[in-house]
C-alpha cells in the first residue's frame, strides 16, 4: 500500500514476560501464521499492518513486539514514548506472569506517552484444562480494572480475539 493512502501511522507496542506469546500474537494478527516453536526475542522486532477503520480510513499499524527479559528494558523502554496503544501480556498458564502485570504497567507509565491507550491479554485462553490454567479470567479483569486498562483473553494458538 502507497503511503500517500494512509490516513493514519499508529505504533503498537506488546509488552510483558518472556514467554507469554507476544511474538505469536503479533505474528498471528500481521501474518495470519502459528508457528509452534519460536526463539526468545532479542531486544525488540516489529511488523507493520494496514487496517481499514469503521469510517474507511487507512491506519497504517506499526506493532513493535519487545524482549520480555528485564536485561533489555533499557533498550525497549525507548519505544514506548511514540506508542499510542500498548498491550501488556500474560500467560494464563503462568501466576508469575500476571504478578508482572504492574511493574509492566509502571514502565509504560513512566516512559510512554500520557494518553496511551493500555490493555491487558491473557494469552493462552485456549487451555481449558484447570490443572494448567493459573489465573482466572476474573483475575485479570479486576487487575485490568483496578490499572484503568482494557481487558481481553486471547489464544494465538486457536486465533481466539487476536
């Protein structure tokens, strides 16, 4: 697509712990594409996506997918400032992932722009097995309430709200 047909450029960031699926959720959303196995992200990778919106305007999506390992904060936190959207990821399989959910949070506040519009996904939805599954949709819901963010359960895997 020309960039004289687009009406808009947005940045994206996906953020949270290493292992929670940012890379194929990105990958998922950009490419329509699962792949099972996925090296970590080193630093920061990114895609770009043009969307059509409800009043025919053409957003051109830049979706920076961040290093969920904290040795490279320092390099990510550079992105957040020009993001206008973030989403902060979890593993619903993983309690420590969630318990990460503020300090993700704090970081977005501290180094992106003011009015950044900020959501919470459990990723993993699709595991439906209780012995698996550690945190509830409830859980992050009140977590996503109390932080003043949107809330959604996802599956990359199943493409479930991607």
């Amino acid at each position: 697509m020309q960039s004289a047909l687009i009406d808009y450029k947005l940045q994206l960031i996906i953020i949270g712990d290493s292992g929670c699926g940012k890379t194929t959720f990105m990958d998922r959303y950009c490419d329509g594409q699962y792949r099972i196995a996925y090296n970590a992200t080193v630093g920061i990778d990114f895609k770009v996506k043009t969307i059509l919106s409800k009043n025919n305007k053409r957003i051109k999506l830049q979706i920076w997918d961040t290093a969920g390992q904290e040795k490279f904060n320092s390099i990510t936190t550079a992105y957040y400032r020009n993001a206008r959207g973030a989403i902060i990821m979890y593993d619903v399989t993983r309690e420590d992932t969630v318990e990460h959910l503020r300090k993700w949070f704090a970081l977005v506040s501290q180094f992106g722009r003011g009015d950044v519009e900020v959501a919470i996904v459990g990723n993993k939805c699709d595991i439906n097995d209780n012995s698996k599954r550690q945190v509830s949709k409830e859980r992050g819901e009140s977590l996503a309430v109390e932080m003043g963010c949107h809330f959604f359960e996802c599956s990359a895997k199943d493409d479930i709200n991607v």
